[in-house]
C-alpha cells in the first residue's frame, strides 16, 4: 500500500530538508496511511487502472456499501441467493452511485428492489478511491506522522540504536487525536455532532 501523503508533502510539513531520514519518513506515512484506512474501512487510494471485485455482505435494503472512499466507475453488479447459488448478473443502467444518500460509495438498485440479506451475496466489480484525497485526511496523517516523528527520541530504541517511528499510542505526548476522528468521521459520511 503506497502512502496517502507523499515524503516531500511530510518533509515540508516536519520543516525538513534533510535526507538521512528519508526511508524511516517513507515507512512512517506508509504505516500512517495504512493505519487511517485500517480505522476508517475503506480504501482511499487512487483510483486502480483495472477495477476491483468487492463480495459483499448483502442488506437486504435498495443499496450496499462498497469499501472504497468513493466508487469512481461501476462496471459490474451480481447477486445470489444464497452461498451456493450462481451469480445473477444485473443490469449496470439498474444501479446508481450515490442513490438517494448521495454517498459516493453506495451502490443503489433503481429497480425498486432490494439486494438480498445475507452473507457473501453481492458482488460489484467497479473502479474507486480519490483521484486527489480530501484535504481533511492529508491533514490528519500529516499531523499523526509530525507527532511520531516529533516524539521517536522519547520511543523505544529499534535495533539500529536510532529512535522508534511506530505509531503506537498517545500516552504520554499531547496529541489530541480530533483532527484524526473528524477525519474519520467525514471520510466515512458521518456527521459529527457536538454536545449533548
């Protein structure tokens, strides 16, 4: 998986011009960027060359979720009835991106029907992931990265002797993680809501 951030985007956010540490800088906005599509579900990556088969839960509803930041093209659309059915393909002009919640990562059937509900009964084939990702996520793993890079004195010694540029937890720094759980949130189409 290729970063989400490149090294010349974190080396300018770090204020750093050095080259000694290029390798561990790439590694840590590898691990950055991994970890936020780890916790946010979903690819964020650019759109591939090829399109991509997603089996996925069915709903039982008029659309799923497919795990991608957004669903660039639909190429694809099968369903079963159950787990040892044959897939029966749908028509692509049948479905939409975005349908009625305009989330770019749903697929919704137009027919007035509903996926099936169960395990393993769709199948969409389609391209996805940002061509430019929101300046959100760019600024979360940017501020995740500085904060591990900042603090890899205070970290565990690796083997080499040099400090430690994991991503472990906040204890002990002061890190407040907002900017990556809005972040979060909005990647995932979640609005935040404050108070009580």
């Amino acid at each position: 998986m290729a970063a989400l951030v490149t090294l010349t985007e974190l080396k300018r956010w770090l204020g750093s011009d050095e080259t000694v540490d290029d390798a561990a800088l790439q590694k840590l906005a590898d691990d950055v960027s991994a970890a936020f599509e780890g916790a946010a579900g979903l690819f964020l990556q650019a759109p591939p060359s090829s399109a991509v088969e997603f089996i996925l839960d069915g709903t039982g509803l008029a659309f799923v979720v497919v795990p991608v930041g957004k669903i660039t093209e639909l190429t694809k659309v099968e369903s079963r009835k159950d787990l040892i059915a044959d897939w029966e393909e749908l028509a692509v002009a049948s479905c939409e991106i975005g349908g009625k919640s305009g989330l770019e990562r749903e697929v919704w059937r137009k027919d007035g029907e509903s996926f099936p509900f169960g395990r393993r009964l769709v199948r969409i084939t389609c391209k996805g992931g940002y061509t430019t990702l929101p300046s959100y996520v760019r600024l979360a793993i940017l501020e995740r990265c500085g904060l591990s890079y900042r603090n890899r004195a205070t970290a565990s010694a690796g083997a080499d002797g040099g400090g430690n540029l994991g991503i472990g937890g906040f204890e002990g720094t002061r890190f407040n993680p907002g900017s990556w759980r809005e972040a979060l949130f909005e990647v995932k189409g979640v609005p935040m809501t404050w108070g009580g």
